[in-house]
C-alpha cells in the first residue's frame, strides 16, 4: 500500500493524528486481510484448532492488537517526525525571503515578486539619503538603527497589501498595489515626510535622515528589468535633483547614466535580476 505524504499537510498537531488514525486503520484492514487469506492455508494444512468463527474472532483481535497498536504508534512517532520537518522547512523558506536587519522581504523575495507584478501597480526604489554620512559620524550600529527605523516607517505606510523589500545596503523596493497612480505616489510621499519628521535616537545621538524615491509604472508591454531600471534612473535624478524627493518617471528629466529619459535606463547594464545595482551617489 503505497502513501504519498504533502509536508505541508502537517502543519498542526491535529493533522498528526489524523495522519495516525488514518494509519492505523488501514494496517488494521491490511493485517485482517492477509489473515483472513492465511485461514484457508491452516485449516488445509491441519494447523488451525479452533472453529471458523473463533479463528476469524482471533484475527479481528489479532489485527487490532497488533497491526493497529504497532502501526497507530510508529504511525503517530513519523507524523511528528514530518511535522517537524515541516515546520523547519517552512522557517528556512522564510528566512531565506527575509533580510535579517530590516526584518522585511530581501532582493529574493522582491525580484520573484517583481516578476509577477502586472499593470496597475507601481515600482518604487527608496535611498536613505547620505547614509554614508551617518555611519562615518556616528558608527555602524547606528547606521543599522537607521535602516530599521526607516523600514518600520515603510511597514507603517504601506502595510500588507503592498510588498516591501530591502534591496541591500541603505536601498528599498516597494511594490504599490491598486489604487490610482495619484494615490501610490501620495503613499511614497507619506513615507518619506514620515522619515524626514522622525528622530532617531542612538547612543544619545539624536540622528535626522530623509530619503529619496523613483517610481515607474508597471505595464503589459514592459519587461519588470525595463520597470525596475525607469524607477532607478528616477531616483537618480530625485538624488541629482537635491534629495529628500519623490521623482516619477514621467517627469521630465534625463538620467546621466543612460544618457536617455526615464526608461531606457535597462541599456546601462542595470538588471535587479543578475545582481545588486549600480550603486546612488549618497
């Protein structure tokens, strides 16, 4: 008898035992079965004393004493075993999408997510700005209070129904779902009058940082390389343009590092998909 086992059916203890109960059932059947097959045998054989229903009462109690005590309990002992296979599958598949720092989405689990993205929804890539600064003047540990204090900014503004990443370093990706184009750049800009507002304390040092964010639109015609390179060459020119900014694609300008407007920016070599990207002068 063959069984087919689906880890992530044994996500809770009920489920466990159901798994065992099911177990033990079927041994139950199986050993009731085979001795049922085996009666014939002994009576030919002359090795069976007892009348045909004492002999099939024997092997109604035989079958549960045996098969379904033995079996319930190696069943229930291996429904722990996968159960904890399990869950640690399930953690390690959530600690290898999560950014240990921030304690949001990493670039994994942004780029599978980007991929996926469709029209009507926007791209936005958020730089702390003069992040550099902040770690020279007042230590790593308080760069890294930074980071954790924008990220909770950026969990406080765009909650569940949208995706939040960071990309590596002081850089954040955040995927704006629904609502109309007016709507998810007044959700960017929430955030980053949020940061601009907040005091961030480390070590007595009383610490004041903006950001700054690109955003291009998602469409049908559009690789996510070509969306992601419209967002970065935006914020390049939001950090060009004095920082502190939320630049859409749409606004005029021109990125230096394609030499083109807004979307083209893919030709500079700039993939989110094959590695980290080229880097925002503070």
């Amino acid at each position: 008898m063959s069984l087919q086992v689906d880890l992530g059916n044994f996500d809770s203890r009920g489920a466990v035992y159901n798994f065992a109960l099911k177990m033990t059932f079927r041994a139950v059947l199986l050993a009731f079965l085979f001795n049922l097959a085996v009666l014939p045998l002994g009576y030919a054989l002359g090795l069976m004393p007892l009348s045909l229903a004492d002999a099939v009462k024997l092997s109604v109690a035989g079958s549960w004493l045996f098969g379904g005590a033995v079996s319930g309990a190696l069943a229930l002992l291996t429904g722990h075993v996968i159960r904890e296979l399990s869950v640690s599958r399930a953690e390690f598949e959530r600690l290898s999408r999560t950014d240990m720092l921030s304690g949001l989405l990493n670039r994994r689990a942004f780029n599978a997510a980007l991929a996926e993205t469709g029209p009507g929804a926007s791209l936005a890539i958020l730089d702390i700005d003069r992040f550099k600064a902040v770690n020279d003047g007042h230590g790593h540990c308080a760069g890294d209070e930074v980071i954790r204090s924008v990220a909770g900014i950026l969990r406080e503004v765009f909650e569940d129904e949208h995706l939040i990443a960071r990309l590596g370093g002081e850089e954040f990706g955040v995927i704006i779902r629904g609502g109309g184009l007016a709507q998810r750049i007044g959700l960017v800009e929430r955030a980053r009058n949020l940061v601009e507002a907040r005091v961030i304390r480390c070590d007595g040092a009383a610490i004041h940082t903006t950001i700054s964010a690109g955003i291009a639109e998602f469409a049908s015609d559009l690789r996510p390389e070509s969306v992601y390179s419209a967002a970065d060459c935006a914020l390049y020119r939001a950090k060009a343009g004095g920082r502190n900014r939320v630049v859409h694609e749409t606004e005029e300008g021109n990125c230096d590092r394609c030499d083109k407007p807004g979307v083209e920016a893919s030709a500079a070599g700039m993939n989110p998909f094959i590695g980290e990207p080229v880097p925002v002068a503070g």
